[in-house]
C-alpha cells in the first residue's frame, strides 16, 4: 500500500491560484486541475482578503493573538518563577536547573533570565555527563513521578533498588540538580454551593480503613479550567486502597456526571456496602437514589460543613489538582478525558501513596490478595 505524501505549497503558488479566481477562474476547474481540496481554496481566498498574507500568525483573531499572547506570557511568568530560586545561585546549580527544566522551556530563554552566557551552559553540561549513580536515579525518579515526588518518596524509590540514601541527602541533590516537586503548602476552599439538606447520617465516622476491596467507596467533584470555561471531574475512591476505581468529566455539575463515574467503575458494585460523600446537591437525586438501591449499597454523608468527613476524597482531589491540573492548559472535554484517563493510570498502577506502605494501589492489592491466599491455604 502505497503511503500518500501531504503537500506542501508555496507562497507564490498560493497566490497565483487566489489570483486565478479572482480572474474568474470557475472553482471547480481551479480545484480539479491543481488537485486541491475545497476547504484549501476557500482559505487562501479568505486570507488574501483578510491579511493579504498566507501565514497563520497574520490571520488570526484579535482575541487569538490577545490569547496567544497571555499564554506566552504566562509561560514566560511560570518559567521565572520557577527558576527565580536559582537566579544568584553559583554556575553549576544554574546549569542545572536549565537541564532539568529544559523538557518545559527553552535553553536560550532560561540562560537570558539566569543570566548565563549559552556557550558556558553547553560547555557546563557536557562536563556534569560524570555524575554519580544515586544522583542519575534521583533525576531519573523525579521525572519518572512527572515531576510531582519529593525526597520522602524518592528515598523509597531508590530503596527498592537496593540503595539507601537519607532524605537528607536526597533533599541536597534535589537542590542541586533544581528539582521542585510540584507540591505546596495544602489549602482548603470552602464549598459555596447549597448543601444538601438530607438528614442522612454519616454512617463512615470516619473509619477511612477498610480491610476488603471495594468495601467502602468515597467520591468527590473538583473543577478545572478547559478553554475558557469550567469543566468537572468526578472520582470514585476504594477507601481498600485509595484506588480510583471510577471517574467521569463533563461540562455540567450535576447527578448525571456522578452516575457515569458510578458506571465507570469495573469492579462487582454488588460487593460494594458503602457510599460516601460530603454533602453536594449533586449526589442527591432520584437517579443516583435508584443506582444505590438497586445494588443494595449504603449511603453515608459528611456532616454540614465538615471537609474531615471526607477527608480521603479531599486528599485525592488535593493530589490530582497538584499534579495533573497545575500549570495544564486543556483545549477540548476530549483532551481532558483522554489526558485524565492516562494520569489515572499512573496514578494506580505506578505512583506509590505512603499510606499504602509506599506501594502503588494496584501494587498494595495484589500484595494483599497474596496473604490471603496464603492464609487459607
């Protein structure tokens, strides 16, 4: 099967072709003969009458060169900050952080702001090519853990490979090499919304351990910037394993963007006794009332105003806001589903949680399944 190459045309070319319609040359001869698509056409046309230019940059919008450049800005204003640290540091820890940071930002742009001569930065970073074994596992973990791992978990990491480093240690080369995990100082933001004013009890208490798979799940919304609107994620959390065993993103706050993460989720529902969540007019409705019931499942809800109730799905919500919606720009639900749908995946099956004994959910529940078998047999 021979390969189709995509065409390429030249400026020249373009307007030579706008200038034979504009001579009254039909359409249709004009696509036929030089074997061109419709849409193609249409749009020289409209850019030689716009602009006058057949360059992307030179036909766009007001508001798309107003957003184009808020975004270059803003990633401008992200890399200063995230390198401002550094700014008076010593040579080897500004070349350092350029080569850390060079998969976000460009070399050039990160040398003008650290004031460091470009030819001393390539000079420098062939010379670091000699760094030591623990200091490659550390740089190789950080960005295995997209950048999110500080030294506690890092320090676990390499354990597992049969070094043992101290936190201490851990912490100094992270300094040095300018890797900043992507956590800070936790927040709580008060929900503002009507709450639910159901005299349902919470029947939880809190009792966040739970010994079997799917015993107990807890859920919660969060909101996230896609273009120039808000969407939501929902999520499912086994309080087993703080597995995310369900989610689902829409446009819309509401019950039916609850039931579809309620549906997502791949495990027997008829094994699940528990539902907790806080106190959301979301989770209250006839539709998520007869999923429940259905399947026989408990409801819990948090008390009015009382974020610790819940606090396992706050805490999942605090992790994913930090290390999936930070800095991230989304374009489209669909980018944000399939971006979400793949952080899941890590977050189960890759990223270890220090609750679970530094191990993966995914990880913790296999080790689990194994005792028990054990212990029948």
């Amino acid at each position: 099967m021979t390969k189709k190459v995509r065409r390429t045309f030249t400026e020249e070319f373009k307007q030579q072709i706008v200038q034979l319609s504009q001579n009254g040359k039909p359409r249709k001869d004009i696509i036929r003969e030089y074997e061109l698509t419709p849409s193609s056409l249409d749009k020289w046309i409209n850019q030689s009458k716009s602009s006058g230019s057949f360059k992307e940059k030179d036909n766009l919008s007001p508001e798309q060169k107003e957003l184009q450049e808020l975004r270059k800005r803003n990633k401008q204003l992200e890399m200063e900050n995230d390198i401002f640290k550094a700014s008076r540091a010593d040579t080897r820890t500004k070349v350092n952080v350029i080569k850390n940071n060079q998969h976000k930002y460009s070399i050039s742009a990160m040398c003008k702001v650290l004031q460091l001569p470009r030819s001393t930065y390539y000079y420098e970073a062939k010379e670091r090519k000699n760094e030591d074994d623990i200091t490659s596992d550390i740089i190789e973990i950080f960005h295995q853990s997209r950048q999110n791992y500080g030294a506690r978990k890092i320090k676990h990491e390499l354990k597992k490979r049969g070094k043992l480093v101290s936190r201490r240690r851990i912490g100094r080369i992270m300094n040095e090499q300018g890797l900043v995990s992507a956590y800070t100082v936790a927040q709580f933001k008060p929900h503002k919304d009507k709450p639910n004013e159901s005299d349902q009890a919470n029947e939880l208490n809190r009792e966040f351990t739970q010994e079997e798979e799917l015993t107990v799940v807890v859920s919660d919304l969060t909101y996230v910037r896609v273009n120039r609107k808000w969407y939501y994620i929902c999520v499912f959390v086994d309080l087993f394993n703080r597995e995310i065993v369900g989610f689902s993103t829409g446009e819309n706050k509401d019950a039916l963007l609850v039931y579809r993460a309620l549906s997502s989720i791949k495990g027997n529902l008829h094994t699940v006794q528990m539902f907790h969540t806080d106190r959301g007019r979301e989770y209250k409705n006839q539709v998520i009332d007869e999923a429940l019931e259905t399947f026989n499942i408990k409801r819990s809800l948090s008390l009015k105003g009382c974020p610790y109730d819940n606090a396992v799905a706050e805490a999942t919500f605090k992790i994913i806001k930090t290390e999936f919606v930070k800095k991230r720009h989304f374009d489209s639900l669909e980018e944000l589903q399939r971006e979400f749908t793949d952080y899941v995946h890590w977050f189960n099956h890759l990223r270890i949680h220090g609750t679970l004994d530094y191990l993966s959910p995914v990880e913790y529940k296999f080790t689990h399944l194994k005792k028990t078998v054990v212990t029948v047999k």
